[in-house]
C-alpha cells in the first residue's frame, strides 16, 4: 500500500522559517515528527515568498530554504496545470460565500487529485474544504 502524503502550505513553511510566530513550535514538532512523505505546490512556493518579502525577509535570508523546496529537497514539488488553474477558478466562484483563497482552491484540486486528505497548515480553510489539518 502507498504512503500517503502530507500535503505542506504556505502557513506551515512560514511558521517554520520565522522562529516568532505563534505556531512555529506547534508546527516545528509535526515537521521534526512526521514520517510521512511531503508534497507542495509551486503556487505555495510563490505564495511563501510573496509573504516572506511582504514581512521584510531579505532574499538572502531566504534562499537556501526557497531553494530546498524549489529542489525537492524538503518535498515534492507539484506544478500547477492549466488544467487544475481552471478547475480551481470554478470552485472559487462556486463557493464565492467562503472566503477561499485561488491558491487554496488549487491545493484542494491538487489534493483531491493525488489522494491527500491532510495538510500541515495553519489555515481553517484546508477544513471547511472536508480535509484534516496539522497541527
């Protein structure tokens, strides 16, 4: 039987990398603890720098752990396909009532599509969207 993957999102890296934020213990003891393959996205990767420069992370502060991702060192990398952009853009305008980001909509999609039922995140949003998250 496959191991099913954890899939990582943007909240979960942040929390990692910035040793002030208010989950980065809880968040620091799924990643130390897991055994579970990891698996993102490029659009969390954009996501994650986009929010790390917004937050004055220097890029040479940053780029050893972007470019562990961007390498699979840390986990699988998935790119997102016209495909999956399409799909995502339809269930956000489906569920236009929740406030769902198209970034997460396209890692419902990319979840859903690869069997993951969880998410090391901090998001509530991975919830409402039927997955369980972590921490």
């Amino acid at each position: 039987m496959a191991r099913e993957f954890l899939f990582v999102d943007t909240g979960a890296f942040y929390s990692l990398l910035d040793k002030t934020d208010k989950n980065h213990q809880n968040v620091r003891q799924v990643f130390d603890a897991t055994t579970e393959p990891l698996i993102t996205s490029n659009f969390i990767v954009d996501e994650l720098v986009t929010l790390l420069r917004a937050r004055n992370f220097a890029v040479a502060q940053i780029q050893n752990y972007i470019e562990a991702i961007l390498n699979e060192k840390t986990c699988r990398l998935l790119r997102v396909s016209l495909e999956v952009e399409s799909r995502a853009w339809e269930m956000l305008k489906k569920y236009k009532d929740v406030t769902f980001s198209y970034t997460d909509c396209t890692s419902f999609i990319l979840m859903k599509d690869h069997n993951i039922s969880k998410a090391i995140t901090t998001d509530e949003h991975f919830r409402i969207a039927g997955f369980e998250i972590i921490p």
